[in-house]
C-alpha cells in the first residue's frame, strides 16, 4: 500500500510503498477513505513530540471502512464505516470505568503514533478503538468531514461540559483561527454562550471566526489581550476562556481577563508553565486542563452532526502526496479551520 511516512523528527514526510497490515487477535484491517492533518498529528511530524519508534505513519481523524477482521473479533463487523478513538486504553482501570478515559491508568499510547495511522491506503486498529459511524451522516459523500469529527468536534464538546458553559457565559476563545480554534468557536455557539470572542494573533482569519459563531474578534498581535476583552465585556470579564495557543503570556492574560467566578481551560499540547496571580483567587477562579474527549464524547460529536445541529469545517482537501505540503501550511499557521488528505 501507499503512505506517507516520517522517518525522523522535524524531517519531511515521505511516500512510500510500505506493506499491507494484517489484523492480528483483536484487530481489524480498514480502507482509509481520508484523514484529518490536526494540530496533534502536526506535533509528532515537526518534532515538538517525539515518538518511541520512527518510521511512523501517522494520522487518526480517519474515516474507513472495515476490510479484514483478526481472530476474536465479531464487533465490528466487513463493511462498517467507522471512525478511530485516539487513545489506546485498556479499558478496565477506574478511570476507563467511569468514562474518563483520557486518564486511563494503563494508557498504551495513541493510534499514529505507538500505531500506524490513517495516512496510508489501509489502517490496522484495535477493534475496541473503532466507533461505527451512525446512520444519517453521509461518509461516502464527506469522508473528510466525517473524519475529522472525532477530534475537531468532539474536542470541544469535552470542554463545554468541562466549563460548564452555559446561556449566561462569555466565552473567549484563544487561538481561535486553527484546527480546533474554529470548531470550538462553532461549538460554543451550538450550546448558546451568550457571547463568543474569537482571540487570534491573524487578523486575517477573523471573516471566517465571524462566521463559525463569534460575536467579536481579539487581535491579539497587538499585546493588549486582557484590555481588550476587558472593553468588550464592559469591564466584567470572561467567564469561561479556553486556550489552544499554550504561551505563558496567552495564558495569563487569559486568566487576568476572567470574570468573578470564571474557568479557564487549557488544552495546548506542547504549552509551558505560566504565573497565576492571587487576583484569580479573589474573583475564586478555577484553572483546569483538559485532554482529547471520551469515547462517549466522540459518539456524541458524531451524533450531533448526523442529526445537523453542527458541522465540521474542512477548508483543504488534498490527495495522500501532499501530505507534506499540508503540513508546511500549517507549520506557518496558513490552514484556518481543518486540512484532510483524501485516500480511498
């Protein structure tokens, strides 16, 4: 089969004819149809997370269909169209058990990483990874779309439940331009925040925030964050603000713009430390991180869009071979909303 391969760390992906995978007990074999190019996936390829083994296909936001089954395998089933759940879980810890499996004590690493992935013609998965995509979402038509879900939507709908976001809030969104910057914009305003402000440093993705929802746009370039979103809640403050960005500075002044009682979410996989000053104890903030969605949370997300409360934006659709060239878009911060390669 073709893909895209990354030999090394900060190196360029390269084709490859590779050879085709063969499900072991408890796998399946899967025909890629496309795959999201999400922040997470671009991490691994520009070196800001290295790997355990190289080479390495990567990629998870896949829609495939089911072509081999391993031994033991009843569920799913030759045909199934079906998206992947990102983390490796056993399944069985306290935390699988209680549907936060995002904290698995016995985490096995991540599909496209400590796996190949979906950039290739075929995928080998855990069967316990792959969620059957539900009646009424048109997979053949937007395999992009129907892929990208399980990351770009879902994602977002762990934070609103994990903010608490509600009809009363404003929320600002920091780094709202990108991948999953736009789709949490789109979510905010499906679950009817009273206010959304879209923060980005390009000023030239603001049309497209405008239209996934925002109220107001933050040209952040400027370094008066804070002030700003001071001015547009009249002095009150935030009350929910969720960063994709991960700087110190983005941070803070994120947490210095909370409102009395407001939350602030941070998600940025490759952010550093920041200062908290003891205003945030007085107006009784609340810092919290968060990571990736439930298994739950992806079904949900597919649901939602199957039903048309929502949908995805993927604004580059490209064949397998240029993955690469998607990648240095994004490098440089030129992709707005979601980049997927088109496989099958």
């Amino acid at each position: 089969m073709k893909a895209m391969v990354l030999k090394a760390p900060k190196t360029p992906l390269v084709l490859e004819t590779v050879p085709d995978p063969v499900p072991g007990p408890g796998e399946v074999v899967a025909k890629v149809l496309a795959c999201g190019a999400g922040l997470t996936i671009h991490h691994a390829r520009a070196g800001r997370m290295i790997l355990k083994k190289y080479p390495q296909i990567l990629g998870h936001e896949i829609t495939a269909e089911i072509v081999a089954l391993g031994a033991g395998v009843t569920d799913p089933k030759i045909g199934d169209p079906v998206t992947a759940y990102f983390y490796i879980t056993c399944g069985h810890c306290h935390w699988c058990r209680i549907n936060r499996e995002t904290l698995c004590d016995n985490l096995g690493g991540y599909i496209g990483r400590e796996t190949d992935g979906g950039y290739a013609e075929f995928i080998k998965l855990p069967a316990r990874n792959c969620i059957r995509l539900p009646e009424g979402l048109d997979w053949r038509k937007h395999p992009a779309e129907a892929g990208v879900i399980c990351d770009a939507i879902a994602t977002p709908i762990k934070v609103i439940r994990r903010a608490r976001v509600t009809p009363h809030d404003t929320v600002a969104v920091f780094g709202a331009g990108g991948g999953l910057g736009v789709h949490m914009t789109k979510v905010a305003r499906w679950a009817h925040a009273r206010k959304v402000i879209a923060v980005d440093v390009m000023a030239s993705k603001f049309e497209t925030c405008l239209k996934a929802g925002a109220d107001a746009t933050v040209d952040a370039s400027d370094g008066r964050i804070t002030e700003q979103l001071m001015e547009l809640t009249a002095g009150r403050g935030v009350d929910v603000a969720i960063d994709f960005v991960g700087k110190p500075e983005v941070l803070e002044a994120a947490c210095a713009a909370l409102g009395k009682g407001g939350r602030l979410v941070a998600l940025a996989g490759q952010g550093a430390g920041f200062r908290i000053d003891r205003e945030a104890q007085r107006k009784e903030a609340e810092i919290m991180g968060s990571r990736y969605a439930t298994r739950q949370e992806v079904i949900d997300a597919l649901d939602l869009v199957a039903r048309g409360e929502i949908w995805p934006m993927v604004t580059e659709k490209v064949p397998l071979e240029q993955a690469e060239a998607v990648h240095q878009r994004l490098d440089k911060g030129l992709v707005t909303g979601r980049a997927a390669l088109m496989i099958g």
